[in-house]
C-alpha cells in the first residue's frame, strides 16, 4: 500500500482525541483504507470492510501474545462514528464522521467529508 492521507492538527481538539486509543486506531485505518479515487464499485471516501476484517486490523501484541478488540467494541465504536454527538448539549453540531450501508459479505463505510478533509486546498 502506498499514498498518503491528511491529517488535521484539529484532530486534538476534537471529541475523539477524548476517546480510548482504540477509537483512534480505528479511525485511522478506516480513513487510510478507504478509496482515493472511484474503483470497482466503490466513491472516492468509501471502504467495503467488515467487522472481523478491522479487528484483526486494529490488533496489537502484548509481549508474544496477541489482543484484539472484540466485535461489541468495534460495534460501539462505528456507532460512535455515526453519531460521535448523542447525548451532548443541544446547540452543537451533530456531523456524522461515517455512514453504513450493509452487504452481503460485509458492510460499506461511507466517510462523510472525505472530499473536504482529504484535500490539499482545505488547509492552505
């Protein structure tokens, strides 16, 4: 795999830089892994995967012994990103990070602004 994503330095600032580092990581590899351009089916800002797929993904070792999330907590985390403002103060924005759509073998995330975030333009 090769490219690069951007990253905004405002990603500190937000509500998910609040989160366990699990709803980082995540993040990250739904953003790295979704597509650049249109390909097989899918929009630029899109990414077929699955729940086992990002668990395995999203694993790290302790010593030799691997850990990886469990699927409850992959599930909390894509609600998270779908509705990262539920049960805040009213007033505030309520921007989705991700839409879903299920597949037969496995679920589409949609990130919503890819087009804004992923461009250079955005932060000159």
């Amino acid at each position: 795999m090769s490219g690069c994503i951007l990253i905004s330095r405002k990603l500190v600032e937000s509500e998910i830089w609040k989160k366990p580092p699990l709803y980082i990581k995540v993040w990250l590899y739904l953003l790295i892994k979704a597509q650049h351009t249109d390909y097989k089916g899918l929009k630029r800002g899109q990414v077929f995967t699955s729940i086992p797929e990002i668990q395995e993904a999203c694993s790290w070792y302790v010593g030799y012994r691997k850990e990886a999330p469990s699927k409850s907590q992959i599930y909390k985390i894509l609600e998270y990103l779908r509705n990262p403002h539920e049960g805040e103060h009213e007033g505030e924005t309520n921007a989705t990070m991700i839409t879903t759509t299920k597949s037969t073998r496995g679920i589409v995330v949609n990130m919503e602004n890819y087009n804004v975030y992923q461009d250079l333009k955005t932060y000159e």
